[in-house]
C-alpha cells in the first residue's frame, strides 16, 4: 500500500470513527474515539487507565474484542463483521514511547524501513529518509546508530520513521515521556509543528497535562478503561469532572448540592460565582485559598475552620494539605507559612473568595 | 579481592587446562614434522572441518526456525517439546547413532523409502557424518538461539509490524538481526561440538578413510596402536579449532 | 542397546572408579608378595571386550569356588587396558584379545611373569540371520551391492582379517573400519551391512540375530588370547588363583561354550 494522505471528506465527518472494546487481565476497556483530519487528540490518563491498551488497539497490536475501528471509511477492525486488517496493512504510524529504533540500523535504514516494506525501491525509500530526516532537523544524522544518538533526537528518528509512511492515523504513545526536562520543552514545541502539519488523524496517549494541553486540539480524558471527559483544554481545565483531572490541572475539586450561587457541599455551603440548580461540580485554586489563624474579620463568605495534614514545597510557593469539613489544598507564601507558624496538626481557617470559586452542573 | 571467586574461578580453568597440559607433556616434539605429513592427517582434518560445518550450517538452517517456533509461538506442549530438543544433550551418542541408524539406515524407518524414491542412502557416506554431528550439535544452537531471541525486546517486531512488515520480514530484517549474537554464540558451539563428536558418527557413518573417517574417529584408532600419533592428532584438531574459534569470537566482539 | 554402549559405559564407569581409588589410597590392601596366603578378597581382572561374556561367567564359578573372593572385571578394547595398565590403572589381572596388546605391557615389565594363552579365537563371517545374501565363502563378499564391516587394522580383529584376505587373495572395499568387534556386529545385527568379519565368539554370543559361516582362511588369522598376573597387583594371591582357574579344565569349558577354541598344547 502506498500510504496517500486521507482522501477529502465532507465536512465534520471524522477520519477516525472507533468504539475500542477490549479486554486485557482482567481489565476492560470501553473507549469511543473520533478524531477528524488534522486533528490531534490526547488520551491523558492515569497509569493502568487503558490509554495504552487503546493505542495498540488502534494500531493493530490488539484485537478489539468488540465495537469498530473505521479509519477514512475503511473498516480496520470489526468483531462483529469478522474484519481485522493486520498492524502491517493499516495505514498507521506509530511512535512508540521509548522509540523502539531498530539498534542494527542507521538512523537513514531505520526511517527507510517503512517506505521500503510498503513497496518503495532502496533508492526512493532512502532518498524519502533523507527528506524526512532533514525535516526533523537530522540531516547530519543520517548514518548514526540510535545509540549514537541523544534522547531527542532519537525522538526525532522515530517520528521521521513513523511520519515517513505518510500514515492516515498517526499515534503517538508518551512521547516525551523518555527525554530529560530541558530537551523536552524543545522537543515539544517541535513536535507541536510536525503534529500541525500532519494532514492525517492524531493519538496522543500521555499522561503528563503538559505535553496533552499544547500538543492537543481536544483532550480525552480515561480513567478506569472508561472516558470520563472531554472537550478542549480550555473547557477541561474551567471545569474538571473527577478528582484526577481537578490534581491535573490543580483545582479542588467538590462535588455537591447547588441552589442559584450556593453549593451544600457535606455540612458547609459554598458561594459560587456561577449559577446552578442540582447535582454540581465546585472547583477553585489552591492559590485562592487563603490561610487565617483566627476567624477572619468582615468574613468573606466561604470560611471554614481546618486542620494542617502537611506542608511541601510546590514551585516558589508551599502547599498546604488541609484536612477537616473540605479537604483542599491551599498554595501560600513561605512568609506566610514563617507568619503563621504553620506545622502538621495546627488548627487554622481557610477562606476562599466566592469571586475565584466556579460552579458547573454534574450531571450529563 | 573477591578471594571466594578467585580461588575456584582459577581452580576451574587448572581443571580445564590441565589436562591440554599433559597432552602437551606427552607430545612427540622430534618426530613432530614427520607425523604431521602422514598421509591420513590431512585427510581426517579436512573432513573433520567439512562435515563440522556443513552440520551447523544444517542446524543454523533447521534450528533457527526451531527456536523462533519455541520462543515466540504458544502452541499445546510447548514444553514437551522443548525439552525433546534437548534429548540428544542427554543421550548417549552411540545410542544417538544407533536412533539414527533406525530412522535413516537400510533397514530404518525412512532409510529404505529414501533409498526407493531418491536413491539416497547416509549410514556410511559423508552427508551420514554431517547428519550425526548435526544430530548431537544441535540442541546447542537451538538453547542459544531460544535464548536470544526470549531476552530480545518483542516490541521491536511490533514497531517493524506497524512500519508494514510482514512476519517473515519482520523475521529476517529485525529480528534475526537482534538476536545475531545468539545465533553467532550457537553456531559456534554448535560447530565445536561437532568438530568433536565420535559415538553418534561412527555408529551412523561408521568409519572409513577419507569418507567418514573425521579427528576424532583417526584418534581413537590411533589410540589403539600409538599413544603418541593419538596425542599429535588430538593436538591438530585443538590448534586448528582454537585458532578458528579465536579467530571468529574476535571478529564478532568487535564487530557491529 | 547395544554391547558398544554397554562396553562404553562400563569403561567409563571403570575411569572414575579408577579415580577414586587412586584418591583413597590402597592402604587397606594386603602387601604383595606373600605367599601361601588364603585366597580371598578383591580380584580385578582387565579383560577384552571379547571376553565379556565367557569371564562374567568364570568369575561368577571363582567366587563360589573361593568363598570371601569378588571379582570386579573392566570390558574394554584391549589396547585402552594396556594403556590403563602402563599408566598405573589399580588391577590385578589383564587378560588380551592379542599378544601384540599385550606386548606394551610386557615390555614396560608390568607383567608379573610370563603370559599365558589361554583361548584362541577365530574370524567367521556374520550374516544377518538366515544368511539372506548367500554368503558362503570369502569371496562372495566381493559381489557387487555387498556392503561389508571390518575391524581398522589398528585393532586385533582387523588385523586378523586383513591375514585371512590376504591368505585368500581377496581384495575387499568394506563401507567401515570399526573400532572394535562390536561395532562390527552391530552393523550386522541393525541391517546396515550384508557381511562383517569377526571373532566366532561374538557371533556365537549374538546368535539369536546373526549366523556365522565359517571360512577355511580363518585358520591362517588365529587368535591367541593371553594372560598374565600385573606386577601393581594389590591381591597377587587371589589373581594367581583367578589365572589359574581360567587355564584350568573348568575354565576351558566355559570358554569352549562361549566359541572359543582351546590353546594349542
């Protein structure tokens, strides 16, 4: 197969269209997934969420117990319809998360590989690795051994190699994950280029927010095999739906009972900036929770008494685990801390500006 | 120092080179030259090489395809079958031979119909020879080449399936060349034990000059009648193999 | 199995018993030398290959001859005992498919005395059973498609042979030189040859699965198996007493059972 980009589509109709059922251990996973062309999407997750699984599911690596695959109309994996097309023959490119270079080949050989297997002769795939490489920036490179290579630009060979056989359905597994934190905000923000530049479909599975919120059009958030949310970054981050997605973003996250501008949220009522009726969602930032050793005066509204469960250093600032009616996380200056005389076990109020506390429905 | 290692490690190579040693002691140095032109010498080495190698390359044939089957394919007695391989390890050569010699001899299993169809016959010809050192050599290769390729990163074979390689591409483009240390290491024992190999050859092949006859067989006569011809051919058989072997382990370290 | 593998195991077993013993020490060993001493205790005999069945059974006659007496036999080719016995191997007796394997040992004065024949053994022809070739004489083994096992020179039954080809004017290509009888008859015994020279014992002792025809040549190719007590002998006693019961009237029955023919008076 000589791997053309994705044929014309109407408009909205997405390139990618699966509902990805599988099983692996004992555990299920339960995923639906469209993606249109040039669009990218991460699959952030926890550790164990299944994104993985998802991944090698897409790129055949998995066989769908049930549910379809269709990439660019074509049926790729159909239980019901007793369609499987073989990794081999699917127009897909991968990139695995530690590379997976092929050790005995150069870094040439290793983008060439795939053109050659889907059919080009050794001049052409080689002359298309050259290209490839020089447009990561790896002109120079072209005859290393991927142990000669650094993190990065290792990371640049395996997204030549998977780019290399112009995929419809590119993916991407944690791939980041490998490079140390200097390289990886260049190598971000180059990947971020080649991503926008990809006409096909793009997964992206990570579990770093970061490398999902710039390297993304749209997050899919899985946890537990299941998708508990999605939209784009901006509505993910206002408006987390579970604990993990609110620590991912760094909002306290309270799930409660909302009437108008207040929230029941267990025995204390919150005052929201927003308006709801029912079941709600309350979030708002450590940084807008302010610690007091003593009831503050003229008292801002949300006020509860709270007891100090530790204290770590989080950046240029210290965050403070509170425990008591509403378990949240309160990020304050060292002067402050020094001021207060902050230690495990002290008891403090914390306070929180209606002003910074959103209110979003639960349900749906 | 790690004394506790020390001591037995070099313990171990004395109980290894000892014995070379006295060989060396007993060899006669005078008559060296004159010993080394008779005329059997050359002979008996030559098909010694020959058939050593004409057995690994049949096992590097055969045993490849046998430990990928073993390592990456789950089939019902997977186990069984594993340790079949290792039977010839375990066997006796001579039984070894005598087995052959009831599958592939006149009277075998698949001698006479080999006979009828191709008219091939083994028992007694030089093809018998490869056959019996092939026979007892190539569980080594195959232990070797299992080895490897379960220690080697399967994901590797993923990654050339998702690049549009099919299995058997994936087989001689990736993974062969990954597991090119274990297959080198295999051959290699492989091939010093059949270079060495006596009991299973000269039960199958029997043993006759320039035919069957290989090293060890000559040695084994000779012991018969002269000590010191046995000691001068074991020492061809060792130089040339040690130089061999050296020869090639150092290419392959260095290499890529 | 076959008597190669049997013969093989046993000399192996042979080499670490050899091992172990020259670890212990012979300290528990009465000195030699003595004389009129009781017959009793360990006597082992290295005997050749041919031998194995005719000694196991004299051996056994020995023991309930002289109650208190073993007799421990090693099985070998003839020539890897004499190397035994020359390198120092803890026997009492050796006995020898041949006087030229005997002579290393005689010549290195590791002989206590002079050897005696005691049997001599005779070259037939082994056939597969029923003789379905129709050999009949030496000659038909040069027939075209006979395929046909001798011993290597370097080993008495081959050297044997080549003296009764010779005697006959027979010249034969054999497919193997064996190694040893044994080897010989095995090829017969598995199909794999029409025709093999060897000893009438080893025939007769494998007469359920060869026929032995005899050949007037063999005459010219006798065999004289001697004997002889080792200087090293830690039990001189007993092992006279053993070299004697094998010369001995009762001795030569057996040996005359097991296809031997009794040394010329």
């Amino acid at each position: 197969m000589t791997a053309a980009g994705p044929r014309r589509r109407a408009a909205g109709t997405p390139l990618l269209d699966a509902h990805l059922v599988a099983d692996r251990g004992g555990f299920h996973l339960d995923v639906a997934l469209r993606v249109r062309a040039g669009e990218v999407v991460a699959l952030l997750g926890p550790n164990g969420a299944g994104k993985t699984t998802a991944l090698r599911a897409l790129a055949g690596l998995h066989p769908l117990a049930a549910g379809h695959l269709t990439l660019d109309g074509a049926d790729l994996d159909r239980p019901d319809g007793r369609v499987w097309v073989p990794p081999e023959r699917r127009p897909v490119g991968v990139v695995f998360q530690d590379y997976l270079l092929f050790p005995h080949l150069s870094a040439r050989d290793n983008v060439a590989f795939g053109p050659r297997r889907r059919g080009a002769d050794r001049r052409a795939a080689r002359a298309r690795a050259d290209a490839w490489l020089d447009r990561v920036g790896l002109a120079g490179y072209a005859r290393r051994r991927p142990r000669e290579l650094s993190g990065g630009q290792a990371q640049r060979v395996a997204l030549a190699r998977a780019l290399a056989v112009e995929p419809t359905l590119l993916l991407l597994d944690e791939p980041l994950a490998a490079l140390d934190a200097r390289t990886r905000v260049d190598t971000r923000a180059e990947l971020h280029r080649h991503l926008g530049a990809h006409p096909g479909a793009t997964v992206l599975v990570t579990h770093d927010p970061l490398d999902a919120l710039v390297l993304a059009d749209r997050l899919v958030i899985v946890e537990g095999g299941r998708v508990v949310q999605e939209g784009d970054a901006a509505a993910v981050t206002a408006r987390p739906r579970t604990d993990y997605v609110a620590r991912l973003v760094g909002l306290n996250l309270h799930r409660g009972q909302a009437d108008g501008h207040q929230v029941r949220v267990g025995a204390l009522t919150l005052t929201a900036v927003d308006r709801v009726v029912g079941e709600a969602f309350v979030a708002f930032p450590p940084a807008a929770v302010a610690l007091h050793p003593a009831r503050p005066d003229g008292s801002p509204r949300n006020t509860w008494p709270a007891r100090v469960a530790g204290v770590q250093r989080h950046g240029d600032h210290l965050r403070v685990e509170l425990d008591g009616p509403l378990p949240v996380s309160a990020d304050v200056t060292p002067a402050a801390v020094a001021a207060l005389r902050l230690r495990p076990g002290q008891q403090v109020w914390a306070a929180v500006k209606a002003a910074e506390t959103r209110a979003y429905p639960a349900g749906g | 120092m790690p004394v506790a290692l020390f001591v037995p490690a070099g313990l171990g190579l004395a109980f290894l080179v000892l014995p070379l040693t006295g060989l060396l002691a007993r060899a006669p140095w005078a008559t060296l030259p004159q010993r080394l032109a008779a005329p059997g010498v050359l002979t008996a080495l030559r098909l010694s090489l020959l058939t050593a190698t004409g057995a690994t390359l049949l096992c590097l044939a055969l045993g490849v395809p046998l430990a990928w089957v073993l390592a990456r394919v789950r089939f019902p007695g997977r186990r069984l079958v594993r340790a079949l391989v290792t039977v010839p390890l375990v066997l006796p050569p001579v039984v070894g031979g005598v087995a052959l010699l009831l599958v592939f001899g006149r009277r075998g299993l698949l001698g006479g119909w080999l006979d009828a169809t191709f008219g091939v016959t083994l028992p007694f010809t030089t093809a018998g020879v490869v056959l019996a050192e092939a026979f007892v050599a190539m569980p080594f290769l195959v232990i070797a080449v299992e080895g490897a390729l379960r220690a080697a990163d399967s994901r590797y074979e993923e990654a050339a399936a998702t690049l549009g390689a099919g299995r058997w591409t994936t087989f001689t483009h990736v993974t062969l060349p990954l597991v090119a240390p274990g297959v080198a290491a295999g051959a290699v024992l492989c091939w010093a034990r059949a270079l060495g190999e006596f009991g299973a050859t000269i039960t199958f092949a029997g043993n006759f000059p320039g035919r069957t006859q290989t090293m060890p067989l000559a040695v084994y006569l000779a012991l018969e009648t002269d000590l010191e011809a046995a000691i001068v051919l074991s020492l061809v058989l060792l130089t040339v193999s040690v130089a061999i072997l050296a020869g090639l382990r150092d290419r392959w370290v260095t290499g890529p | 199995m076959t008597g190669t593998t049997t013969r093989t195991a046993l000399a192996g077993a042979f080499a670490l018993a050899l091992a172990l013993a020259g670890c212990a020490g012979g300290s528990d060993r009465p000195a030699p030398g003595e004389s009129g001493a009781e017959v009793r205790g360990p006597v082992t005999v290295l005997a050749a290959a041919s031998l194995t069945e005719s000694f196991h059974r004299l051996g056994d006659e020995f023991e309930a001859a002289h109650p208190g007496t073993t007799v421990t036999f090693s099985f070998a080719g003839s020539s890897a005992l004499a190397t035994q016995v020359n390198q120092g191997a803890p026997a009492d007796v050796f006995a020898a498919a041949s006087p030229a394997t005997m002579r290393p040992v005689t010549d290195a004065g590791n002989a206590a005395g002079e050897p005696a024949t005691f049997a001599r053994n005779q070259l037939v022809i082994a056939v597969p059973k029923g003789n379905p070739g129709g050999v009949g004489a030496l000659a038909d083994l040069t027939r075209p498609g006979v395929k046909v096992a001798l011993c290597a020179e370097q080993v008495p039954c081959g050297a044997a042979a080549r003296t009764a080809l010779d005697a006959a004017g027979v010249a034969l290509t054999p497919v193997t030189l064996e190694s040893d009888v044994k080897g010989a008859l095995a090829k017969v015994r598995l199909g794999e040859v029409d025709a093999a020279l060897v000893y009438r014992t080893d025939a007769t002792a494998a007469a359920s699965q060869v026929d032995a025809v005899e050949f007037p040549e063999s005459a010219r190719a006798v065999n004289d198996y001697p004997i002889v007590v080792l200087r090293q002998a830690g039990n001189p006693t007993a092992a006279r007493a053993f070299v004697a019961y094998v010369l001995s009237d009762r001795g030569r029955a057996a040996l005359t059972a097991a296809g031997f023919q009794p040394p010329r008076a």
